[in-house]
C-alpha cells in the first residue's frame, strides 16, 4: 500500500517505513506529523475519491532538520558592467512514515 501525500508544495509518494526530505515543517524530533493523502493504492484498489480521502491521515514522525545544497544564482549583463551574485540553500525536514490510517 502507498499514497500520494502533499507537503510542502509539492506531492511525494510514501509507503509506510519510508523516509523521505520534504520541505520545512515546524516541529522538534521526534515529534509527529499529518500529511492530507491525495490519492491511496492498495493493491488492485485505487482511491481517488476527495470524500473518502478526507478521512485518510498519514502521519509521521520527523527527524531532524537540514539544508538543502547550496543554489548559486549568477545574474550577468555584457558590456555594462552589469553583475549580481547571490546564493540560496533550501532548509528541509527529513520525516519517516509510520501509518496510513482511514483506508477501507
């Protein structure tokens, strides 16, 4: 069984057991977490139902945080004189997931 989960604006796709790095969620270690399913497959069955998914958590627990690697943006203009530097590093959360709760 898997789902399809939002977080962080983006969709992951999680099983249980699995850890994945989605982006920054407020919560210390160890602490757990919901994620609103978008779709469930279970076996043969797929779930896409919003009535049904509206009953169905994923919940996780986090485990740490970190950054992500470090974007370099360089902005450049020939013959005037024109340059920008500027750097980016992303931070995320690394959480593991421990059920998906709701399915029938």
């Amino acid at each position: 069984m898997y789902a399809i989960v939002k977080a962080g604006g983006r969709q992951e796709k999680v099983a249980v057991g699995d850890t994945v790095v989605v982006d920054r969620i407020d919560g210390a270690a160890g602490s757990t977490v919901t994620f609103p399913a978008l779709l469930v497959v279970d076996g043969a069955t797929v779930t896409t139902d919003p009535k049904v998914l509206s009953g169905v958590k994923v919940t996780a627990e986090v485990l740490d945080e970190s950054k992500g690697p470090k974007i370099h943006i360089l902005r450049y203009k020939s013959k005037t004189g024109y340059r920008r530097r500027q750097g980016f590093r992303s931070k995320n959360t690394t959480v593991k997931i421990t059920a998906i709760n709701g399915v029938k």
